[in-house]
C-alpha cells in the first residue's frame, strides 16, 4: 500500500461531505450551523483547502448522520451544482 498524502486525505473528505450534504439537501450554511461551524471554515474544508480537527470532523459527521470513517474513505469530489439544492420531499 502507498503512503497516503495530506492533500489526498483532504480532497477524500471534501468529497465526502459535499455528497452526503447533498444526500440530505442541505446548504453549506445549514451544514455550517449544524455542526456549529463557522460558514468560511467548513466552504474550505469541503472544498480541500484547509485542515481540520478532529472535534470538526466529529461535528460535521454527526451533523451529516454519518460515521466519522465515512468522511475518510476514497472518494472523488462529485460534479459541482450551482444553486440551492432541491428541498427534499416532506
């Protein structure tokens, strides 16, 4: 196995909180407040900029209702949607 890099870890889990914020139809300032979160922080997190700690990817992870490991597996970052996501059905 190859050593993994940092910026490939990242990218990993910017890719994974972009696609399970969508699952859930959230907006990155619903997922920012949920998980207590400033808004500027987690848009660099989920776009692989910036690193975190691990209270952040705990808090983004319960926000998201998912395991942290989730967040930490191989990804790719999905196809960039402009505009509010859809509100899911009620």
């Amino acid at each position: 196995m190859e050593p993994l890099e940092l910026e490939t870890l990242l990218l990993y889990i910017a890719a994974n909180i972009r696609r399970n914020r969508q699952r859930l139809s959230m907006t990155q300032e619903a997922l920012a407040e949920s998980a207590g979160l400033d808004l500027r922080y987690l848009q660099q997190i989920e776009s692989g900029r910036q690193k975190m700690s691990i209270e952040a990817l705990l808090a983004i992870a319960n926000a998201l209702e998912v395991a942290p490991a989730t967040l930490l597996r191989p990804a790719t970052m999905p196809e960039v949607k402009r505009g509010r996501p859809r509100k899911a059905p009620k």
